[in-house]
C-alpha cells in the first residue's frame, strides 16, 4: 500500500476512494493480479485480475536485519473460501523486502499433476507530480499494443512514453529496466524485474477515470502504472512439480 524510504516521500499512490472492503480490490500500491491478468478467458463472471487480491493470505515469516525488513505470505488452492477458485492445486508465495529497495517476489509452484498456465502482474501504482510532464525510458523499440479506447492497435514504441491522453498499453517482450523520471518530484523510480516478459503502463485519464467509482474525478494527474507482468502471448506454463517466480525491484534516484 505504500513505500517511503527514509528521507523520501512515498513511491507508490493510493487512491483517496480506495475500497477497503471484504472480496474488493485496494485502487492503488500493488495488488497482486494472479492467475490471470485482465478477464478471466473463458468465465465473464469471475472477478477481473483473478482472485490473489481479494484473498486472505497467511503469514510465513517476518523477519529483519540489515536495513531490511521481509515480510512471506502464502496462498494455497486449499485458502479461498469461494469454491470457485479452488479449480487446480496451487502453493503461491509473495515475498515482500524493504530497504533501501522494494523488492517483490511473486513465486508460483504447480503442487498438481498437469501443466498450469496462468497469467500475472505486480500491479503498481506509482506517485508523480503531474502525469502530463513526467516521462518513461527503458521501452523504445518495444511492440505494443494499445487497449485505451478499445484501438487494440499493435505499435512500436519511439522514445519515452509521454501522457497527453488514455494510456492502457501492454509491451510484450518486455525485459529491461524502466525508469519514471519526474522533474516536479525532483526523482526517477527504476522499476527492474526477473521472470518478466510483459510491462503495462496504464494512466485513465479524464473519462475513464469519471467511470470508476474507487477512482477520483481529479486524481489521475497524480499517479502511473508501470506494471511488472506475464500477460496475453506472454502467458506463463509451469509444469507439474516446477516453480515460477516473476520480482519487481523499485527504487528512487535524485
């Protein structure tokens, strides 16, 4: 839900309308879309995002030392209580590690007897001054396609991503570092990953964000997603017996 350093001000966004309900949703830090990114594929019915974000995870382990501190939760196919999401045996484990680096660790292990496709994001929503002056490096020459508006339109990124309307894009083959730099902030976060090959970047701009009723009317100048994610042809098949991990690091320069 939130991130600051020592000295710093808070890396990741909240939204002022954010539910904070039984089976909902948090609208902003980092929700955990898990096992399948966006609609369900084939149940309109099932809730967007899957269901790793409106579940009751247990606690594995707290511990600290160093300038960090590590807090391991874990989900298995036996925890939700809605019969619905115990459909394949599953042991998914987060690993959240804070210091100087937010550093995530989203770990998928396959306890069945068959292959287990899914697909995933650490969802972050980042803090910014002002969306329509800040600027994303790490992306250019990447395919894309953009979803805002329902284009579904592949593309080509050229530069940096800047925001001038709607964006809802998803970069596939996606593995180097990206990097929000935020002149009114006077900072860039570095956003680098492992096991990794799609990267989102999602802003709702005015009409969209008027639709959502966790969203704020105004708040969407102040906030980017630059999401660490397996999604669509980028989909993720573990194999009985295996594990898959996907991280996200976060940091902050001057």
């Amino acid at each position: 839900m939130s991130y600051k350093p020592e000295g710093k001000t808070d890396l990741l966004w909240m939204s002022k309308f954010s539910c904070f309900e039984e089976g909902k949703p948090i609208r902003g830090g980092i929700p955990v879309c898990w096992p399948w990114f966006g609609a369900h594929p084939s149940d309109p019915k099932m809730p967007s995002h899957g269901f790793a974000r409106i579940s009751h995870w247990n606690v594995k382990s707290v511990s600290g030392g160093n300038g960090f501190t590590e807090l391991r939760l874990s989900l298995t196919d036996k925890d939700p209580s809605d019969e619905r999401f115990r459909t394949r045996p599953f042991d998914l484990e987060l690993s959240v590690r804070c210091g100087k680096k937010l550093e995530i660790e989203l770990s998928t292990a396959n306890s069945g007897k068959v292959d287990f496709k899914l697909t995933e994001a650490l969802h972050s929503y980042f803090s910014v001054s002002d969306i329509k002056k800040v600027s994303i490096s790490g992306l250019s020459g990447a395919e894309y396609v953009e979803t805002a508006g329902g284009i579904g339109e592949n593309r080509i990124q050229s530069g940096s991503v800047l925001f001038s309307s709607e964006v809802d894009r998803l970069y596939f083959g996606s593995v180097c570092d990206c990097v929000i730099s935020d002149p009114g902030l006077g900072r860039e976060i570095r956003i680098s990953k492992e096991g990794s090959r799609t990267t989102v970047v999602w802003n709702p701009w005015i009409a969209k964000s008027a639709k959502m009723p966790d969203f704020g009317d105004s708040e969407y100048p102040e906030m980017v997603c630059v999401e660490t994610a397996n999604a669509a042809a980028d989909s993720v098949t573990t194999a009985p017996g295996k594990i898959h991990r996907m991280k996200t690091v976060i940091s902050s320069e001057n």
